[in-house]
C-alpha cells in the first residue's frame, strides 16, 4: 500500500512543479527597477506596501513632470528591484487606512517588458513605471 501512495505523489508532485514553473516563468526572469509615485492628493502621505510589506512613501509627481521618456519617474519615483510577476499592492495613509488597493503585474524578458495594474478602487492613483 506504502508503494502505491508513493508512486501516485510523485505524478502529483510532478504537475504540480511543472505548474509552478511555467506560471512563473511566463513573467519573465529579468530584474527591473520599478518607480512607484502617487498623481493625485499631494497633501496626504500614502505608504506604499508590496505583498503586505511597506515599502516607503509614495512622492506625488504631477502629470507635467512624468510625461512618456521621462526619466524623472526613475528619479523622484519611490524606485525598487523588483523580480517579474504578480504582486498584491495597497496604499495606506499614516493611521493604516486603505487608500487603494489593487494589483500588480510585471513581465521582463530579454525580448519585452509589460507592466499591468488593476485596482479595486479610485481612492488614489498610483502609477508605475518597470524598466
């Protein structure tokens, strides 16, 4: 019986690994720097958290200063190494309040890049910039 048990996991594990693999390979393995800013409500200070752990105050930078070839975003962005994949993302104001929350999709290969965000509410606005 101890054989047949062995011998159904290991086709189990197997997918399993396989499934994991593919998934996370599809985003790509390259690092990139991603620059996190807020568009909106420069009075409020929004902490920016990734998988549930703060990351640093998001700067507010006007849509004047973050037009497409800007490198300003890079520059005055809150800026992070990040590996590719799918990230859960929330800003929160000083007391922990949940401003916005939504998530994040980041793919790098040595052919592209695609930075994808989708949020569950329009509380704040906060872009992304994947290099």
């Amino acid at each position: 019986m101890k054989k047949i048990c062995v011998l159904l996991a290991i086709p189990a594990y197997m997918l399993l690994l396989a499934g994991f693999t593919c998934t996370h390979s599809s985003y790509g393995t390259k690092v990139g720097q991603a620059a996190f800013w807020k568009k909106s409500d420069p009075g409020t200070t929004h902490y920016l958290y990734i998988d549930n752990v703060e990351k640093g105050i998001l700067p507010f930078l006007p849509d004047s200063l973050t037009t497409p070839g800007s490198d300003i975003t890079q520059k005055q962005g809150l800026s992070l190494l990040l590996q590719p994949g799918r990230y859960d993302i929330i800003a929160k104001d000083k007391e922990g309040n949940v401003l916005c929350k939504g998530a994040l999709s980041l793919k790098k290969t040595s052919d592209s890049q695609e930075t994808k965000t989708s949020w569950e509410n329009d509380k704040c606005i906060v872009e992304v910039v994947y290099d």
